[in-house]
C-alpha cells in the first residue's frame, strides 16, 4: 500500500514523522462460528489490512486521526480516561489501550492517523487489523515487544468483548497478527495450537465477492453465542464434562433437544456439522481434493444460511449464482449478515463467473459487486 498520503496527513497534523506499522484483514476457508465453540478454523491473512504512523507525544494524550472516516475523524482521550469515546472507530484503540494496561504494560501518550485497504463491513476483519495494529505497535513502543503474540490476539478479543460489545471468537485477530504468506493455519481455537497449511491449490482461484450489504456484529451475533451456550449448559448437565459444542456430539444433542428452542436446537446442530466438515476439509485439502473442499464450503453456506440464519438474501442469491456458473465451492465468510462470500474457482470459468455475478446482481438489487482476488500475506509488522 501507498504510504505517500499517510506520511503527509501525519506531518500536517502533528508536525512530526512516525513509525509505520501494518495489520492484515483475512479470509476463512471453512470452520465458521466454530471458534467459540472451541472448534477449528482455517484462516488465512490477506494483502490488505490496516497502516497506521505513530508517534510517541510525552504526554498521557492519544491523539487519533482516522483518515478514512467522513467526519468525526479526530479524536483525543487521556489514558486515565476511564469511559470510553463516543465515536466508535476510538473505542478500539482505546480498548486495546486497557487491555495492554491490565497486562503490566505501562504506556505513553501517543498521537496516531490509521488508514486502510480492506473494506469494511466485508467479513475481512477490518476491526481485527485495527485493534491489532494497535497491540503490535504499542507493544513494540512501550514493551520491548514483551507481550507474546497469542496475548495480542487475546488483547485484540477482549477490546472487542468489552469495550465493542461483540462476544467473538479468537480467530480474526489470530490470523490477523499470525498470518503467513501463502499459508492458511488450521487452528485449534481450544487449545490455541496451530500448524501454518501452505495453500496453493493449482488450477484454482479464491475469489471474494463483496455484496456490498454492511456487516456489523452485535446482538445478532452474541445471540447465536447464546443459543450454543444453551445447548452447552443442557449437554453438561445431562453428561457432563461439555464445556462447549467441541465436547458434544449429536446424540447428547439429541437427548437435551426437548428443552431446547427449535432454533437454539439448530443452531446447535449446525455447529456439530460444521465441525465434522472442518475435519472433512482438512482430509481433502491432504489428497489435494479440492472438489471435496468446494462440496462443503456449499454445505457450510446453506448451514449457515437455514441453521444458523446469519446470511441475508444477498449473500444466498451469489452462492445460487456461483452453483449455476459451476463453481466449485462457494458460501458466506466470517460472521455473516452481510459482507462477503468467498469462492474456490476453477481458473478456467473464473472470468466468466465473475461477469455472471456482477451482472445478475446488479440486475437484482441494484448494485455491482465488489471483486477481490485474494492473496494470502503475512501478520503484524513493522514496516
Ligand atoms: C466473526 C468473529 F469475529 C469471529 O470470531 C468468528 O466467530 C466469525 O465471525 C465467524 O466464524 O468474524
């Protein structure tokens, strides 16, 4: 990414120059809602993500210049500030503020200006680049780098736990600050232990295709947290032992389904699929068979779309479309409600699937598309 604009806004704002420091957004394979769940995922980091120049002030002012937001696009708070900002892009930031304080580490003022290059709202995890960027670079400026990488993951979750208010999973600010060039991580979002899957499928193109409809988590999403947590609370009562849907499996499922909502049952139920297919996935992508990969990432969509109910009419009108056009694989990525979808293509019919989707879609809802190629890139860094 192009610094140039970065660098001068930086200047003319705060008269001085700074360290740059890069975050990625990322994609996922496949183990979606999974994380929560103390399941697997398969993400990846992406060549897009969040810059940010920074500069330590000598004060206990954190001076913030946002340059992609319209308005409201400078902010300042005081470290001992103990309410958060009122504009909600700050609250990460200083999220990640708290979260580093609470660990021991003892910061300074800082003044910063963030831009960036993965569209938000898109279920590539611009507010995990965000808050990890954060983490990074304070954690180099005002800890010798001290804190380990899984902490600033941990940092990055728990701003958005309690200074956001979305109960998420560790996966996007666990690919994001782990991320390896051309490389997925199978995850193990239980016991946190990872191995780097080097991606390269021949033949075959990832492809995302952003339906413009504006992601944003909250309730929607802690309520699918909630309805797991239910069934969880049923299982370990009857069994024992189910500290979450990784422990289940579908007969004790079946034994607490009489208490359950029929929507919490199939909430439930989905992720107990869901983590059989990850286990599928990771079998295929072995043998190299990428037709079985694409049959789930189907699978997963239509999961998520009738189980799960976290898609939007959008996102199942592009998988319907991808189906016809013969692609190989194709569902929702991320949360969900919006955003992307991402798709396992045959290099030979990518074209022509990409001009069918950006034709139909705008016949339907009015709108062309976004595309994105995806490249598979390194984590946090200094640049
Ligand atoms: C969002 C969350 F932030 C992740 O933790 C994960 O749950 C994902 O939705 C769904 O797989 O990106």
């Amino acid at each position: 990414m192009d610094t140039t604009i970065l660098r001068n806004r930086f200047r003319e704002q705060f008269g001085t120059s700074g360290d740059l420091y890069f975050s990625p957004g990322r994609i996922n394979l496949i183990g979606e809602h999974t994380d929560y769940n103390g399941g697997f995922v398969f993400p990846g980091a992406v060549d897009k993500g969040i810059t940010i120049e920074i500069y330590r002030n000598g004060s206990r002012k954190v001076c913030l210049l946002a340059l992609d937001q319209k308005e409201n696009n400078y902010v300042e708070f005081s470290l001992d500030d103990t309410s958060k900002p009122e504009q909600h892009w700050a609250c990460y930031i200083f999220g990640v503020c708290k979260e580093l304080e609470k660990r021991g580490v003892s910061l300074g003022g800082f003044n910063a200006a963030i831009t960036g290059d993965v569209p938000l709202g898109a279920g590539m995890s611009s507010s995990a680049a965000l808050e990890s960027v954060f983490a990074f670079a304070l954690n180099t400026m005002f800890a010798d780098s001290r804190v380990d990488k899984f902490e600033l993951a941990k940092i990055g979750q728990a701003t958005e736990h309690n200074y956001c208010g979305v109960k998420c999973g560790i996966m996007d600010q666990f690919a994001s600050v782990f991320g390896r060039e051309g490389c997925l991580i199978r995850l193990d979002c239980r016991s946190l232990e990872y191995e780097y899957f080097p991606f390269d499928p021949k033949g075959y193109k990832l492809v995302l295709i952003n339906s413009l409809v504006k992601h944003s988590l909250g309730n929607e999403y802690n309520e699918r947290r909630e309805s797991c947590e239910k069934a969880v609370a049923l299982m370990n009562e009857q069994f024992g032992q189910v500290e979450t849907l990784r422990d289940a499996n579908y007969q004790m499922l079946e034994a607490v389904k009489g208490s359950l909502t029929d929507e919490d049952y199939r909430r439930a139920k989905y992720v107990l699929d869901e983590k059989e297919r990850v286990l599928a996935v990771c079998d295929a992508l072995n043998e190299g068979d990428y037709e079985l990969v694409g049959k789930k990432m189907y699978e997963t969509h239509w999961g998520l779309s009738r189980d799960y109910t976290v898609s939007c009419p959008e996102l199942d009108f592009l998988v319907e479309i991808a189906s016809e056009c013969g692609v190989t694989g194709s569902r929702i990525m991320g949360g969900g409600f919006g955003g992307c979808t991402i798709n396992l293509v045959r290099d030979t019919i990518a074209d022509l699937f990409i001009s069918k989707a950006k034709r139909e879609y705008a016949r339907r809802f009015g709108i062309i598309p976004e595309i994105y190629h995806v490249v598979i890139g390194n984590g946090s860094r200094k640049l």
